[in-house]
C-alpha cells in the first residue's frame, strides 16, 4: 500500500510539474507577444498598419477590412493565407533582410534576433488558422510555357519581369526568392490572398480569376525560379537553360 501512495504521489508531482513548465512557456511567449507588438507599432506599422492591414492593393484601394481605403504602403501581416504559410524562418529573414529595391529596408542592423523574435510572436497572435505544410521539394515544369503563362496571368501586377508594381510584390527579388520555397510560390498562386487584388488561379477554385491546372502553375513557378541566382544546385539542366 506504501509504495502504491508513493507512486501516486510521484505521479501527481509529476504531472505537477509538467503543468507548471507549460504555464512557464506561455508567460514567456506572452511576454514575447507584448514586447514584440511595442517593437511592432514602433517600426512596422507606419507600413504595415497598427492591426498588420496592410494594403489589399494599391495606395487608395480597398482594404477588405471594413471597406475603407489606405495609403499604407506595406503588404497585409494579418493575412490568414499569409500567417498559414510563412514559416518563423521566413518571417525572421524578411524583417532581417528587408527587400531590397522596394520599400522594406532590411533590419538586422537595429534589431536584435530576439527582438525579430518577439516581433514573429506577436504577428503570431493574429493567426487564426492551423499552419500549412508545405513540401520543401523543388517543384518541376516547364519554365518557357511558365513565361508565357506567367506575363499573361501575373505580370500586370507583379511586372513582367517580377519587378513587382504598385499592385503586388517583386518576385525577382534575391531576398524573397532566398526564403520563399517553391511550394511557397505554388500554394500562393493555388490559394490566393484573400482580401486582397492576390486572388486563387487553381482550376475549380472560388473567386478564380483564371483556371490554371496544377501543371501550368508548376510552369509557372519554374520560370519565377530562373530568377533565382542562387538556384543553380536546385535546377536540373534542361531548366538552367531558361536562366
């Protein structure tokens, strides 16, 4: 009967303890979240806006949030698609790297690594959805007809040479093509942002502006790719001729 109690016992403090570890790392993470969001309204939301609203297009256009206009000139943080898919890794080489040639300078300079951190936690408390798993393999196709595809679909916005325009980001962007997977660029082009002019290109999709089967958005992040100048090790042959 003893050593039944004293293993009861054991258990309790035990699970005691577990308890108290995690109560331990949500006060850090809370912690981090409320530092994160000073540093947040200090430097990022002059850009991005106090609630990450970013802009949903050009300065002027319609937010999606409660119809109201912006001239923030930022992109969306809140952005649940977004939030979903951009890992800590890729948010932390962003705030640190910035992009170069457009508006986000780089930050490494000012800020700590831990204070990027607590920035991360706190763009954090805005997710609302699970996290998407993205395939970290490269995705293979076609980048000639991805060119084709690529400044008939996305160029008007995204220049067609990725140079990026008033209405969506660079994607010839050293920086962003450093962080950004390919199934990154993929699930975007697949999902869309919503509320903002980013919408879904996949074949059957809500809101589709153009119906794009899997294969021709293969095409198409293949021929972002051959932007990419540090690339050469993910690229087969055949698809380095296209560079």
């Amino acid at each position: 009967m003893m050593v039944l109690k004293k293993g009861v016992v054991f258990a309790a403090s035990f699970a005691a303890a577990v308890m108290l570890v995690a109560a331990g790392a949500d006060v850090s993470k809370a912690a981090s979240a409320a530092n994160g969001e000073k540093l947040y309204q200090q430097n990022c939301a002059v850009c991005h806006g106090d609630k990450g609203q970013g802009r949903g297009g050009p300065m002027g256009w319609f937010t999606g949030g409660g119809g109201e206009t912006t001239d923030l000139i930022g992109n969306q943080l809140n952005n649940q698609t977004f939030l979903a898919m951009a890992s800590d890794e890729y948010l932390a080489g962003t705030i640190k790297k910035g992009r170069p040639g457009r508006p986000m300078p780089g930050w490494e300079d000012q800020l700590s690594d831990s204070q990027i951190e607590d920035i991360i936690a706190f763009l954090r408390t805005w997710q609302e959805v699970p996290g998407i798993a993205l395939n970290p393999n490269p995705v293979w196709g076609n980048p000639e007809d991805g060119k084709v595809l690529f400044r008939g679909n996305c160029g008007a916005c995204h220049g067609y040479n990725g140079e990026g325009t008033d209405f969506g980001p660079a994607l010839n962007n050293q920086v962003f093509l450093d962080l950004a997977s390919d199934d990154f660029i993929r699930q975007t082009i697949i999902r869309g942002r919503a509320g903002t002019v980013m919408k879904p290109f996949l074949k059957g999709s809500d809101l589709a502006v153009t119906e794009l089967d899997p294969y021709q958005i293969n095409d198409i992040v293949a021929f972002i790719r051959t932007w990419d100048k540090n690339a050469t090790s993910k690229l087969e042959p055949w698809l380095l001729e296209a560079k």
